[in-house]
C-alpha cells in the first residue's frame, strides 16, 4: 500500500479554516486555535480500496477528510460487518480514540482515492487541554457516534 505525505498548502489551510468553523465541533475554536491545528497536520492520500483504521486498534490519529469517500463500519458478531455512515469532504473521524483512550470502535475504508488531514495525538490532546469547550463539544460527538455504533 502507498500512502502519498504531504505538508498542507495555503490553500489547503483556508480550506480548512473554512469547513471547521461550519463542524459545530470546532466551531467553537478561534481561528488562531485551528490555525495552531492547521500547522500540526499533514495531508495523507489513499487509494481506494484502501483500509484506514481497523475496528480494536490502537491508534493515535484523528481524520479529516479533505477529498473523497469513505465508509465506517463495525464488526457484528463474528463475520458480519455493518455499514454505519459514508463520509465525505468536511467530516472527520477517529476522535473517540483520543477523547476516551480506547481502541477504535470502527473500521474506516476509501471508497475513491481519498485525501484526508491527519494529527497525531499529542497536538489533538494539546488543544482538548486549551480549550475545554472543545474538549466538551467533542465529547458530545464522541457519545453520539458510539450510540449510533451500539444501535447498529
């Protein structure tokens, strides 16, 4: 598998500057807060077909995805998989990692070549401990993606 790195362009940054302050997540971030974020992060580009983050893992990256789509389903049983949402521009994942510490609930796979800003852990985690509207407000994301895993 061959996943392309890249820093993020300008245009890329006002891109994101853009979408976020819609994500009512990070809307409550000022722009310096998701400037601070925009310089940790890295573009990553994967091809379709190509599997994300795995259901149990452990990991320490938060996504957002930038261009493409991308499915997120769980394990059911032994060999069922269900699928629970498609993700598109503007939507992210992986916060329940970094918010609880736990493995990852789900499994995220590229439907189409996909582009996705990734940040690691401490710089995510440096900005929960800034801003603890934040940090709530993702917390609220995290508790309603895990109902909808558990009702799946």
């Amino acid at each position: 598998m061959k996943i392309n790195m890249s820093r993020l362009s300008k245009a890329d940054a006002s891109w994101f500057l853009e979408k976020m302050q819609k994500v009512q997540a990070f809307s409550v971030l000022s722009n310096s807060e998701l400037m601070h974020l925009i310089s940790q992060m890295r573009n990553y580009e994967f091809k379709s077909g190509t599997t994300l983050v795995n259901q149990g893992e452990s990991a320490n990256l938060f996504f957002i995805v930038h261009e493409g789509l991308v499915e997120v389903s769980v394990k059911k049983f032994l060999f069922r998989n269900k699928k629970v949402a498609l993700l598109k521009s503007g939507s992210f994942f992986g916060e329940s990692v970094l918010v609880s510490n736990s493995k990852r609930t789900a499994t995220v796979k590229a439907l189409t070549d996909t582009s996705c800003y990734v940040l690691l852990k401490p710089s995510f985690r440096f900005m929960l401990q800034e801003n603890p509207l934040f940090k709530e407000s993702l917390r609220t994301v995290f508790s309603r993606r895990k109902l909808q895993l558990r009702n799946a």
